[in-house]
C-alpha cells in the first residue's frame, strides 16, 4: 500500500486527535448529565469516538503514518493547545452547573468543531480512495450525532 505524506498525514493525526477528545469530551458529558437516557447516548457517543481515533489509527498505519509518532514536539503542543479549544473546553464548565441542555450545547459545539476538522481533512487531494470513504463514513456519523444532540438540546 503507498505511503502517503504531507497534509494527508497531518489530517490523519488531526482526525486521531480530535477523535480522543471527543471521546473524553463526551464520557464527562455522560458523567454530567441528570437523564439517565442522555447518559447512556452520550457513552454511545464517546465509545463511537474512541473506536472512530483507533480506525483511524489503523488505517494511517496501513499508509505508514504512525499518529502517535508523527508529531513533532512543536506539533504536540500546538496539537495540545488546539485539543483544550476544539468545542470541548467548555463542558467542565457545564457540567458543573447539571444543566444538560449546557451539557449538550457544549457537545454540539464539539462535533461542530469535529466536522470542520473531517471537511478540512476530505478537502485533501492526497487521501487515497479508501481513506477518504473511511473519513468520509466517520464524518456522517458524527454528523447524525452533532444532528441529534441538536434536536435533545431544543427539547431540554
């Protein structure tokens, strides 16, 4: 399989990255929510996110992309830094206050964040076929996910 470089890399490390916060992101929404239903989605939401970073990670293997090698000190930082502002900076915040409409407008933003960051990626004119239908899979998926934490917040 050919081993891709550049931006294509840097989406697949970005895509990796977000994916973990997301994760984590969603877990301290569950854990912050009063509706038992809403915490059992928002788990839905999180273990999506960890198996979407770990798909990822597989797949960027397969091209000779290690995500968790490719960083670069400056690029750990920066890739730090970027993590705190990706939507999810807020949900400490929010979860402090049980407010779950909070909860869930701080997981909108997150997956606002996230399909910015997957368009970002599929804009890429270096993603080989497979990695793209992969990408462009996961980007609907969080899509119906940022769709439906819309619809629950308007409810709340």
């Amino acid at each position: 399989m050919a081993s891709i470089t550049g931006e294509a890399a840097r989406a697949y490390n970005d895509l990796v990255e977000i994916n973990k916060t997301a994760a984590k992101g969603y877990q301290e929404a569950a854990e912050g929510v009063s509706s038992p239903d809403l915490k059992s989605k928002l788990s839905q939401f999180s273990q999506q996110r960890a198996q979407f970073a770990s798909e990822l990670s597989q797949h960027a293997s397969q091209y000779g992309i290690n995500p968790e090698e490719e960083n670069t000190v400056e690029g750990l930082v920066a890739d730090a830094a970027a993590a705190v502002h990706r939507g999810w900076i807020n949900i400490k915040s929010a979860i402090t206050g049980q407010d779950d409409a909070a909860i869930l407008g701080e997981c909108e933003t997150g997956d606002a964040t996230a399909l910015q960051s997957y368009e970002t990626a599929l804009r890429s004119t270096e993603l080989p076929a497979e990695a793209r239908n992969v990408i462009q899979k996961q980007h609907g998926e969080i899509l119906s996910a940022k769709n439906w934490v819309t619809q629950q917040k308007g409810t709340r």
